[in-house]
C-alpha cells in the first residue's frame, strides 16, 4: 500500500520507467509474500482482506492515472475502477448486513486480474522505454475490458445468490 502514492506520483512527473519499475517491485513482493504464506502456512483473515485491497489499490490507481493521461481509455478506466468498487461495495453491504463474506476470488477474476496487470505492465514499459507494443495493447484493452465485464457479472450474481439465500 505504501507504493501505491510513490507510483501515481511518479507517474504524474513523467517517470514511467522507475514507476515501472516499483510496480514490478510491488508484484514481485506480493507472489513472494503470498507464496510464504502458504508454504509456511502462515495466512490470517486480515492478510486475507488486505493483500486484495492493497493488489487493487495499486492496480486502480494506475489505471487511473494512465486514464487521466490519455494512455488508457476513459471507459476502460471507468470500468475496472466500478468493478472494483462494486466488489468492495458488496463485501462492505455483507459486512453491514451481519454475514461473513469469504475472501475466495473467482477463477474469472484470477483471469481479469492477470489481463489487468498485463495491460498494466506492458503499457508502463512501452512508455518507460519508449517500445512498440505492436498493437498487443490495442487486443489487452479489449481483453481487459470483456474479463472485467466477465468477472463483475460473476460477483454481482454471487452476491445477490448469497443475499437471497440469506433472506429466505
């Protein structure tokens, strides 16, 4: 979470290869902390919560950013954003109603994040060090956009399922 206000910043003075780079950082610390976690069987319900939410902040973050800049597209921006947000809403609006929610992401979801961070990592490297993508952002923008539209679908049809089930 701490990296999250150093990369938009870096971002925003136009230093697209050490906020590359920082995100990178990020991801590598994050697979190696969740990996530990396992392995060494060391997991807890805050981590549980909070790993997503630091994953996501970053994630967010970026792309609005990048979206602010004109490297992204407004709606996709807006898309992950509300997916996000619609996500936390849910689990918030679970809490508030007095049921647990289980932080278990969705195979659809695992797919949306990779694309995301993909999209993510090869935009900041294209303009870190100047490169040409080939149009393979031009394909993950849509292939960002329709595993986002796939996974906020999945979760807003598992909270409803677990809101009615509560209910009846």
């Amino acid at each position: 979470m701490l990296i999250v206000p150093i990369v938009v910043w870096l971002l925003t003075i136009g230093q697209h290869g050490p906020a590359f780079w920082l995100f990178v950082l990020a991801g590598v610390s994050d697979a190696v902390d969740g990996f530990l976690a396992r392995r060494l069987d060391a997991r807890s319900e805050l981590g549980g919560y909070l790993d997503p939410l630091a994953d996501k902040a970053l994630l967010v973050s970026v792309y609005i950013t990048l979206g602010l800049q004109g490297h992204i597209p407004s709606w996709l921006v807006i898309l992950v954003a509300f997916r996000d947000l619609m996500i936390v809403g849910g689990v918030v609006l679970q809490q508030t109603l007095g049921r647990r929610t289980v932080m278990a992401p969705l195979l659809v979801s695992k797919a949306n994040t990779a694309a995301q961070i993909t999209f993510a990592v090869l935009l900041l490297a294209a303009h870190a060090f100047d490169l040409d993508d080939h149009g393979v952002l031009f394909v993950l923008t849509f292939v960002v956009a329709a595993t986002t539209l796939a996974s906020g679908s999945a979760y807003l049809v598992k909270f409803v399922r677990q809101l009615v089930e509560a209910a009846t």
